[in-house]
C-alpha cells in the first residue's frame, strides 16, 4: 500500500477519569457525550479524513497541517465556550498533532501508523486547554497566520528521537487569514478563507460558498469543499446544486461518511426515503458509532413503516449517545405512534431533564399526555412550549382546542386568534375558530370560518386536532 501522510490530531479531556469519581456517573457521561458531539461537529465542519474516539482519546487525520491546526483551535474554542457556560464543567482540552505517515486497515474503518502514536504521545504532553505540535507540522504552517512559541524540550515514550522539541499554538489570526493572499494560492488557502467566512446571515453563507467554489476550480476533486459547499447551498435554498456537490464529493471520495450523512438528510427532505437509506447506511457501514446517522436512518425508516428496522436504529443511537434530547424525543413520538404511550412517556421525560428549554419535546409530550387523558398536565406542557417559543403556531392551536373541550372559551380564543394569524392558511386553524365561534353564539362568523376552511381544504384532508362537525 503507498505511503499517506497525514496530520493526526489527538485530543483529550484532561481529568475526564478523575471527574467519574467527582460527579454524579450520569452528568459525566452527559459532559464526555457534549465533548464528543462538539468534536464530531467540528471535525465534520473542517472535512476530517478519518476520526476514531476511544476511551483515552479521540483522533483525527488532515491531508492539510494547516487545516489541522485550525480545527484543533476552534475545538478548543468551542468546548470552552461550552465549559464556561456550566459551573461544574472544569474538564479542558488537551490537544497534540504530528505530521507523518498513516496507513489506513479494514478499508478505512481505522489507522495506524508511527504519527498516529506520537500525535498521542504529543497530545499527553500538552497543557491544559492548549495545543502543542512537533516541528514537522511547524515546518508546513504558514507561519504569518500564528500565534505560537516554545513550550519545551520532551522525551516522548516510543520516539525516535531522543529529546524533541514541541511548540504552543495559541491562536489564529483570523481576520489576516481572511484577506491572506500568497503569490500561488492553494485549495487549502480558499478552503480555509471559507471556513473563516462561515456564520449565519445571508451574506456570510454567499461569501463562504465564494471561497469553496474557488478551491474547487484549483482542485476540483477536493471532496471535502464539495461537501461543505453542499451545505452551504442548502442554506441558500439551492437544493439541486447542493445534491451535485454531495454527489461528486462521494466521487472524489466513496469512504465520505458525512457527505453520505448530508446527502440522506437532503434526500429526506425531499422525500426520497430510499436513496436516504441507502446514504445513511452507507455512513454507518463507514462509521459504525455515527450516532446522528443512526437517528436519521431511524427516523426516515419511521417514514417508510419499517417499525423493526427503526427501533433497531433508535436504540443504536441512544446507546451510542444516551444524552441527545432530539434522539429521545423523536423516539419517544415514534413508540407514542406505534401504541407504546409507557415507554414513550418514559423518553419524553428524559429528553425533558437533558434539555428543559425545548419546546418540541414539551409539544409533543402534551400531545401524548392528552391521548392519555392526563389533561392538566397536557394543557401545562402545551403552555411551557409556548413560554419558550411563543409562534408556535401548532401549540397555540392544540392549547386552544383543549381549552375549548373543557368548557374555556374565553381562555381558548386568543390562541385560536394566534394560531390564524400564523397559519393563515391553515383549514384546521379556521375550522376549530368556526366552532368555537358557533359555542358563544356567533353562528353567521362560524358560518364564515367554517367556509374559508373549506375552501382552503384539500379533496382528502389530513388528520389534525378537530373538536367537533358542524351541524
């Protein structure tokens, strides 16, 4: 097999160990879970070639140093951002990268090599929240986008050198990077200007999608700006574009788990439940513990009535990341669809206490609640997803027809008036306000409603919350 040479970056929790025996064994579990997703979110962003995260450490290889370099910075910004935010989350960051040769076994599924174990060995040396690298990735960097300095001489364990010196990055100058321009502009270089360009107006995705488009005129087989190009075009509603990019990424590069993973969701969303599948198995067959794509395919086997099928893959995505609310919640709507309302409560509280703040979840636990008869309680979980989005305008409907069943009118009317102005053109919005019209004795203004919703009713209708016909 040829030689590849790669950047492995290995990062660390420092003193993950000793927090299992600090924290509760459930809110370590939680902090390793946030780690990981951050990681793999970060990692995906950046076009990882290859990640593995094992017990004592997580790795990631890069074509690019310089690509490395920077997604291990912003890893370590992110996770801080996120540790900041939680008082008992003390857990930093240790991060180590090499340069060297790698040689990929099992079609890829993992590696090996001399730089994978001395990224590591670089990685235990590292301080606390900070970066430190050999000189072999020094040596590729361009320098003027750095910060960085001596940490020291080290002897690492397994190094052919008796003593080596390794170096701190501390930061990277973004804004330089953004109007960086060398003689012989490289892929990378657009590829990392995209990067530096990302955020979420308008303007900012068209910029980003600019720099993608001008490193793939340099390297047009450059999987991972198709990729990151692809999403970028979906945010612009550009959707058929999008799914050639995805296409001719999984052509430079078949073993692409997260383009197959981008790629099943679009096809998702577009209905096309079957080449979502195929995609997402695809990812999973790559990475056997992508706990997204095993929420996604479940939820797409959901759609298709594969009831075994999606159970298997709920269950895989919640043993694989016990901690993600969404996984929980659509879980929990998926057992409460298929008649399982104990286990569904069960999730539907879980989802609850990982992630108080979400309105989905409290929505569609009301929705069971009320299936159940456990009004009260329903009509509470109805009222706190609208505490947290108020233009929820299914919650506003649903909170107006349970208030209308029990008799409060007055109580009901408001969020039917919501729930109008938010879904003018919603047949059920207007059907409900008729009735509830006609019980205060406004028959002509029932007439009315119940004639719009007529008219905006498809020849067959689709179920909804009804309270009653109008005689």
């Amino acid at each position: 097999m040829p030689k590849q040479f790669y950047a492995a970056v290995f990062s660390d929790l420092e003193r993950h160990s000793d927090a299992w025996n600090a924290l509760p064994a459930q809110r370590t579990v939680a902090l390793v879970d946030a780690y990981r997703q951050t990681a793999e979110d970060q990692a995906a962003r950046f076009g990882a070639a290859h990640q593995n995260f094992t017990g004592d450490g997580h790795l990631f290889l890069f074509p690019s140093a310089d690509v490395a370099i920077q997604f291990a910075l912003s890893l370590i910004d992110a996770w801080d951002g996120l540790r900041t935010a939680e008082p008992d989350n003390d857990l930093r960051l240790r991060l180590g990268c090499h340069y060297g040769e790698c040689t990929p076994l099992e079609q890829g599924a993992s590696w090996i090599g001399r730089a994978i174990g001395l990224a590591k060995r670089v990685e235990s040396a590292a301080e606390a929240g900070s970066l430190f690298i050999t000189e072999s990735v020094l040596e590729l960097l361009d320098l003027a986008l750095y910060a960085y300095e001596t940490a020291g001489r080290f002897t690492l364990k397994g190094d052919h050198l008796s003593e080596r010196i390794l170096y701190r990055v501390v930061a990277v100058d973004r804004r330089a990077l953004k109007e960086h321009v060398r003689d012989e502009a490289s892929a990378e270089d657009a590829f990392l200007r995209a990067l530096a360009s990302a955020g979420s107006s308008r303007s900012e995705h068209e910029e980003e999608a600019h720099w993608y488009r001008e490193a793939l005129k340099l390297r047009p087989d450059y999987a991972e700006a198709h990729n990151n190009l692809a999403v970028v075009l979906r945010h612009l509603g550009q959707e058929q574009e999008a799914a050639a990019h995805y296409r001719d990424a999984l052509q430079a590069r078949p073993m692409y788990p997260e383009a197959h993973y981008n790629y099943g969701l679009l096809l998702a969303s577009q209905g096309k439940l079957t080449g979502a599948a195929d995609h997402l198995a695809k990812a999973i067959e790559q990475r056997a513990d992508y706990a997204a794509a095993h929420h996604a395919l479940a939820n797409v086997l959901k759609l298709r009535g594969d009831k075994a099928g999606a159970t298997r893959a709920y269950e895989r995505a919640l043993e694989i990341r016990p901690n993600s609310a969404e996984t929980r919640n659509d879980c929990a709507v998926f057992l409460h669809q298929t008649g399982q309302p104990v286990a569904a409560r069960e999730h539907f509280r879980e989802a609850l206490r990982l992630r108080p703040g979400y309105p989905e979840a409290h929505y569609n636990f009301a929705l069971l609640l009320e299936d159940i008869g456990q009004v009260v309680a329903a009509q509470k979980h109805y009222e706190q997803a609208l505490a947290l989005w108020p233009d929820y305008s299914e919650a506003h409907n649903n909170l107006a027809a349970l208030l209308h069943t029990q008799g409060c009118l007055d109580e009901a009317e408001p969020h039917y008036q919501r729930a109008l102005k938010l879904r003018p053109s919603d047949p059920e919005a207007h059907y409900n306000y008729g009735l509830l019209l006609r019980a205060k004795g406004d028959e002509p203004g029932a007439q009315r409603y119940f004639t719009i919703a007529k008219n905006l009713m498809p020849e067959h209708s689709r179920p909804g919350t009804v309270i009653d016909s109008p005689s």
